[in-house]
C-alpha cells in the first residue's frame, strides 16, 4: 500500500486529493495547521468513516513555517509521495501580508525539499503553482516555457516555489514536479474567492437569506477549471516515468460577468437586480488574460477537462443552494 502525505488536507485541493488518494487504495497522512484545526468540513466526511479515519487515513500536526515539524512528519510517516497543498494562496490577502506570504507559499518548499533530500530523496513531490506568475505577458496563450512576469507578492512567492522545485531536481536528481494549475474551483472553495462569493450568494438570495451582492472588477477574464480534476492530474503527473513541469488548466477565458449572468440564469434569476459595484474591491495591478494551453499534459498523460465552464457553474450553485437548505453537500 502506497503512503502518501498532503500538506494542508483540509483546504480545497488537499481534501480532493486525500478523496481520490483513498478511492485509489493508498494510506493517506493529512498535516493539519493550528488555525485550521477548527475548520475540517472539506474532509469531515473522512473523519466520520470509522472504515477509513485512523485506519487508512491519518491527521498529524505541523505547519510550513516549523522545519522541525516537517521533519518528524516525514520522517514519522515516510510517505512514497508528498504533495504540498498548504500555503498562502489567495493573491488579495497576500498584498497586505508579503512576509508571510513569501515565506509560507515559496521559502517554505526550499525547507520541504531540503527536508525530503536528507531524509529520503526517493519521496515524489508535487508542487501546485500558478498561472499568476505569468502575470502581465504578450502570450495570448501560455505554455511551460512562457517568461514568468509576476503582479502580485502571491505570484512572487510561487515563481520562488517553482524555481526550488526544478533546484532539487536538476541538482540532486529528485522526483519533483510542477503543475501551473489555472483557476480551479469547487464547492468546496471558501468565500474569499469571487466564483464561490458569487455561487452562495445567489444560493442565499434564492433562500431569503440576503439582498445584494457586491462585488469588484467584473471585467477579468479567467481560465477556470473544476478542483478535483485538476488534483487528479496532481497524482498523474506523480506516476510518470520522469519528474517535469506541466500546465493545467481549461484552455478557455471567461469573464467574471459571465459567470455572474451564469449563477443568476442557472435560478432564473436578473443580476441587474441583486448586483452592487465597489472600487475598494477592484485589486492594485492587474494581469493579462490568462489561457493555458495544456497539450503537454494532453501528450504526456491524457489530461483533458471533462467539467466545462456551464456545468462547473450550475455544480457551484446547486451545490450552495443544497447547504443554505440544510442538505448535507459532499
């Protein structure tokens, strides 16, 4: 039975993978940080499962910015592959805390690495990074070897990640990947990202429950794709022959006003009539719009997106609308 260990089981991506590692028949080690240890829906299913919880799935203590805890993870759990799915990820957040930023979403995967390179350096690793590091670029379409131009401390910290990753593997031989994941969303998305702002609100308007729905810049147009597909080819890219650098995404642009007139159509509802506009939202640089073109993956391991943007919508807000009536939502 493979082991593998995910840092940050609880968020969006790491619990889906925790999802597809064990349908998969692997142990799974999930490291949990102090301040997410009272927010564990994503992975509550998993806690519940006495078939599954403390039998083939396992939760231990630690946090990037503690080398030492990382440390007695790997060495306590020697897991055959790690994925790094802890850090600071959202690109708002990360303009009013650059320190943290920098050092939990880059400088924290050189502590990783150098871990892993003394303890086992046969240990696979898979780093997620970001389309944002290509920030501002004349590409209209963008493959693994388009210039990075990053506009945000976030996307900074990411270029540090991807640079370690590709260090350890070229100068000591390891088994580390990339993947420029482009946006990937899911239910499981938490409301300080627009698309599940948009998706709970318009649940919450349907229910009674609020009025309005401010936002910012709805002109940014987005490559949007669905999280869990994107966290399979997390573990594909892990069972190749040979470590390498890849990019996810659905190699289509939508704006966010049409995901808002998606959200709004899929409840037969107007969104002029819900919609408020803040400038205080709108974010201080901006990048292009950003496309991935992913036939490296397509060539290499079949990757094609099966959820498309419509569907990915209508998922996002029935899924809401089932939670804001009380239904448990998997």
């Amino acid at each position: 039975m493979k082991k593998a260990l995910i840092l940050g089981v609880t968020g969006q991506d790491g619990s889906y993978l925790a999802d597809i590692l064990l349908e998969k028949g692997y142990e799974v080690h999930g490291m949990v940080r102090r301040s997410a240890t009272g927010n564990t829906r994503n992975i509550e299913h998993l806690i519940r499962d006495p078939d599954l919880f403390n039998r083939r799935f396992f939760l231990c203590r630690g946090d990037l910015a503690d080398p030492t805890s990382l440390y007695r993870i790997i060495a306590a759990v020697k897991p055959n592959e790690i994925y790094n799915e802890a850090d600071q990820d959202h690109v708002g957040w990360s303009y009013e805390m650059v320190g943290f930023s920098a050092d939990i979403t880059g400088a924290a995967v050189g502590r990783i690495l150098e871990i892993i390179h003394q303890l086992n350096p046969s240990i696979r690793y898979f780093q997620p990074c970001t389309s944002n590091m290509f920030g501002r670029t004349d590409a209209p379409v963008q493959v693994e070897t388009t210039p990075f131009n990053p506009q945000s401390p976030y996307a900074c910290s990411k270029v540090l990640a991807y640079y370690f990753t590709r260090y350890y593997r070229e100068a000591h031989g390891m088994f580390a990947s990339t993947a420029i994941l482009y946006n990937h969303e899911s239910p499981r998305r938490t409301e300080e990202y627009v698309t599940r702002k948009i998706t709970r609100s318009v649940a919450r308007i349907v229910c009674g429950k609020q009025d309005k729905l401010v936002l910012g810049d709805m002109s940014a147009w987005i490559d949007w794709g669905y999280a869990r597909e994107y966290m399979e080819a997390a573990w594909q890219i892990l069972q190749l022959d040979r470590p390498d650098d890849f990019i996810i995404a659905s190699g289509e642009a939508h704006s966010v006003q049409e995901f808002v007139e998606e959200a709004f159509g899929v409840v037969n509802l107007r969104p002029q009539d819900y919609i408020i506009s803040d400038q205080s939202l709108f974010r201080p640089t901006k990048t292009s719009v950003l496309v991935g073109d992913t036939r490296k993956a397509r060539e290499r391991f079949g990757f094609v997106p099966r959820v498309r943007f419509k569907e990915l919508v209508r998922l996002m807000v029935e899924a809401d609308l089932q939670a804001e009536r009380g239904v448990a939502v998997p």
